[in-house]
C-alpha cells in the first residue's frame, strides 16, 4: 500500500462523519476504530497516526474538559480527597478479584493472572510481568480488550446523542482566544513529554484551560470539529492497537476477557454508588471517574455525557499513578512460592 497514513487517515475520517451522521455514541472513535482495524487485519499494515498527532488529540481533550470548570469547583474539590480514596481501595479490591477470577478461567501463574486485571498503568503491569517471567503477550492480550470493551460499552450505558446543531468551528469571537492559547499549550506539551510526564496533553489541557477560566481569563470554548478530530485519532490508535494482537488470539481470549470487565466494571459502579450516596456527587461523575481503564477515553466520554470533566480527569490520572506505585509490590506478594 502506497501512503498508508494518508489512506488510514481517510478511512478514519470517513467512518467517523458515517458514524457521527446517524448520531452513533462516540461514533467519531468508534467508527475508526473499527474500520482501521479491518483495514489493517486485511492488508497487514498496522499505520498508526503519528506520535504528535496523538498528543495534539489529547490535548484537545483536555482544553475542552478544562474549559468546562466554572467558579464552584473549590466547594466541590473540597471532597476529592475522600472521593480519591474511595477510588483507590475500589481500584485494589477489581486488582485482587479480577486477578482471582482470571486464575480460575485461565491456566495463567499468579503474577500474570493479576496483571491483566490491573486497572491502570500498562506499562508497568507488563514490565513486572516480564520481570517475573509471566506470560506477557496473554496480559498485553487481555488489557487491549478491555480497554476496547470499555470503549464500546461505556458510550452507550452514559452518552445520549445530541440532536442540537451546534457551530463546528470557531466562532469569531473564539478565534484569537485559541490561536494565543494553542500554540502555548503544545509548547507546554511538549515540555511535558520531554519530562516524561504522564499524558502531558490532558495535563497541559485540563489545567490549564481551568486556571483560564478560574481566574476570569479566558473561556475556551471548544468547537465540536476539534473534538470530533481527536476521537478520530483516538479509536483509529485503538483499533490498530487492538488488532496488532491478531484475530485469533483476540476471538480466542475475548469470552474470558469479556467476563472479567464486566466483573471490573460491576466494582467499579459499587464504589462509585457509595460516592455518589456518601459524598453527594452526581452518579455519572462517579461512575466515568471510577472506571478501570481508559486514562484517555474516559474523559471524552465525560466531555460528551456532560459530566464533571476535571473530576473524572483527575480520578484517572490518580488511578494510573497510584497503580504505577502499587503494582511492583503486589507482583512481589503475588510471585511468592
């Protein structure tokens, strides 16, 4: 195939404005997702897009989260910290529960069994898998398809289609608020990645657009085009992802796969029931914050079900980091005789 990132970005952009035309949940990344992934298990050509592409994508996201923080936010950030905790313990109970339930439907070794139940920081789980000599591509296996199961299942469990028309760009008021922020923003990026700071984008986004519109700056509002553009890129990345793991072995794993999320999931809306009782934040909040995976599709997902973008945000970033943290300690438990 002759340029292939032209021809994946054509077909992305296609099934995408298909998708979105008849108001299919997240169908700007389902869409994608999808028909990449055929392309690629029929031409065995596995094109991503490029690095600073999915950077920009995310950091799009993350503008536009940030831009929906409003003055009451110190009221509500009052009670994360209980929240964040509530998160962290429902994160251990799905590690150790999911890692048991895999055991008993797979002829995996302890470590490898909870490795691909961790819900979050990826890289870690398998760099303590091939540490302890477990079985790396299985884990990688079944942490794609999670991660593809949240995706499609989520969207429709909390996205109600928008029925509204809505400017796609800019309005002109809007135009030389985003041609002073952006190109500030991707420097910030960058300076991030060169620090090795977990998904610098959304960090750079979230924040910053909040600390905009906190303080009566500026108020970004974000045009549903540049939206659409990153979820594109995020289900055309997923799906080349997704089937670089090969049809077989995915058909083969996805029941087990399948079971263990749904049992993940089933947790994660029990801690997110108790925040939501407990603490007075609203359920779809609770449950997008809680979920166990999708550092990066969560937030959009946020962004389209009107949820509490910085809240979900920050639960997931946490998530990933205090996972990175817990991870290398439970596999030394967990790889003991």
């Amino acid at each position: 195939m002759r340029f292939p990132l032209l021809v994946f970005g054509l077909i992305s952009a296609v099934s995408a404005v298909l998708l979105e035309a008849i108001n299919f949940p997240l169908g700007a990344m389902i869409g994608p997702m999808f028909a990449v992934a055929l392309v690629a298990h029929r031409t065995g050509i596995n094109q991503k897009p490029g690095v600073d592409a999915h950077h920009f994508a995310v950091l799009l996201i993350g503008l536009a989260l940030g831009g929906q923080v409003t003055s009451d936010i110190v009221e509500q950030i009052q009670l994360w910290p209980m929240s964040l905790l509530i998160m962290i313990v429902t994160m251990i109970f799905i590690f150790w529960a999911v890692g048991k339930l895999n055991q008993r439907m797979l002829n995996l070794d302890r470590v490898s069994a909870h490795m691909a139940a961790a819900p979050g920081n990826l890289s870690s789980a398998l760099a303590v898998t091939e540490h302890y000599g477990g079985a790396l591509t299985q884990v990688a296996v079944y942490q794609s398809l999670r991660l593809a199961l949240l995706t499609l299942i989520v969207p429709f469990l909390f996205v109600v289609s928008d029925q509204t028309d809505t400017a796609p760009a800019f309005s002109r008021s809007d135009f030389l608020t985003w041609i002073t922020v952006l190109p500030i923003a991707w420097l910030l990026t960058n300076l991030f990645r060169q620090l090795k700071i977990t998904t610098p984008g959304l960090i750079v986004g979230v924040f910053g657009a909040a600390l905009l519109g906190f303080f009566d700056i500026a108020r970004l509002n974000t045009p549903p085009l540049f939206i659409a553009f990153a979820m594109m890129l995020f289900g055309w990345r997923i799906g080349i992802d997704i089937i670089g793991q090969g049809l077989g072995v995915l058909l083969k794993t996805f029941p087990p796969a399948a079971l263990s999320t749904g049992l993940a999931v089933g947790l994660a809306f029990l801690g997110s029931f108790l925040v939501h009782q407990f603490l007075g934040f609203p359920f779809v909040d609770a449950a997008l914050a809680f979920m166990p995976g999708g550092f990066q599709v969560m937030p959009v997902v946020a962004l389209e079900a009107g949820a509490d973008g910085l809240f979900v945000t920050t639960h997931h970033l946490i998530r990933v980091l205090a996972m990175g943290v817990m991870i290398p300690f439970f596999a030394m438990y967990w790889s003991r005789p």
